[in-house]
C-alpha cells in the first residue's frame, strides 16, 4: 500500500487545475484517489492506499486528505515522492488523472453515486472496495487496457470549446484558424479527443 497523502501530492503534481485550495478541488482530489484505488483493486485485487474511504453526501472521501487539502494547503504541496509508486502504480495514476482528471467534481460524485458500495453505506460508513459490482470492476479493467500504452510523457494537450484534445506531434496546432474551423465541427464529448497527422490531414478519434 502506498502513502495516501503523497498519492494526493501526485495528482497536484501531474494536474495543476487542482492546485486551487477551493471546495471543488478538495472533493476532486478526493475522487482521484477513490477511482486511482479502484482500479487498482479491480486489476490486482488488493488495496492501493493505507487509508479508507467514507461514504459522504459528496461522495467517497479521505478524511484526512479532505482536512490536510482544506486546513493545511495541501493544494500547495506538489513534493510528491514517485519512488514509493510501482511502475503499475505509476501508469494507473497516469491512466486516472487522463480519463478522470478533465472532469468536474460534480460530474466525478455523479459517477461515484452510481456505486453500490456508497448506495449501500451509511453516512460516515467506511467503503469496503472488496464489496464493489463486478460491472464496476470490469469497467475499470477495460479502462485500464484502453490507455495503459499511451505514452503520457511526450502527450500535449489543448482545451478547447469544452473538449479535451491530446496529440504527439508537436507541429500540430489547435489554435490556428484552419484548425479551429475544424474543431467548431466536433460536438461535446465527455472522453478526450486524440488528434494525428495522417497524409497531412487532422485526425481526430
């Protein structure tokens, strides 16, 4: 298991738009953790972090991360220490910050509310991941086999009209008016958008 708040300082790290000490942020951090520690059961049958969950009106929380982000500036706290993480810890941060991290808090409890494990809890009750659907834990899994080769490293992205895009090929440019007569085209998806050069052309998927 791994140290829940350096988990916490991993994904300010990695996402800035988190690093605002507001309310919003406090619970998205939170859910971070809570999908980054169920994918993490479902892959490998086994607990992520040293801390629980606890069913909140706003869904899964750590009470400790929620009163250290709130009370102590950890929004401000980026020392993250990645020896502790293992290269599958490491690429499922990576994978849940990807799918996960471009959404807003509400539409992360959204998501979090449609798990039996809080459904079934009581207020204050900690979760039990070992309880989680097994549709929860096969959605995880496809999730995890459809970015895990993806080599976030090198990846750019560009926020544009409420979309998500993320491209290698640093000659691509989203802001320029042949692009962006392009982009106005593509309707809102709540998935990130994978822009190619292909014979010259965008390719957006």
């Amino acid at each position: 298991m791994v140290n829940t708040l350096n988990l916490a300082k991993c994904f300010l790290s990695i996402n800035p738009s988190l690093r605002v000490g507001n309310f919003d942020n406090n619970l998205k951090v939170n859910k971070l953790l809570y999908f980054a520690s169920l994918m993490y059961f479902s892959l490998f049958n086994d607990d992520l972090i040293d801390d629980y969950f606890e069913r909140w009106d706003n869904g899964p929380v750590v009470r400790e991360v929620y009163k250290e982000f709130r009370y102590n500036d950890l929004c401000y706290r980026t020392d993250c220490n990645f020896d502790e993480f293992s290269p599958d810890i490491k690429k499922i941060i990576q994978v849940t910050n990807f799918v996960y991290g471009n959404k807003t808090s509400n539409d992360l409890i959204a998501e979090t509310h449609k798990h039996n494990i809080w459904l079934n809890a009581s207020k204050n009750e900690h979760l039990d991941l070992k309880k989680i659907d097994p549709s929860v834990i096969g959605y995880l899994t496809n999730i995890y086999s459809i970015y895990k080769d993806i080599d976030f490293e090198n990846l750019h992205k560009e926020v544009i009209h409420g979309n998500v895009y993320f491209y290698y090929d640093s000659v691509i440019d989203l802001t320029s008016e042949e692009s962006l007569n392009e982009i106005k085209m593509i309707s809102q998806n709540e998935y990130p958008i994978f822009v190619e050069l292909i014979d010259g052309e965008m390719v957006f998927s």
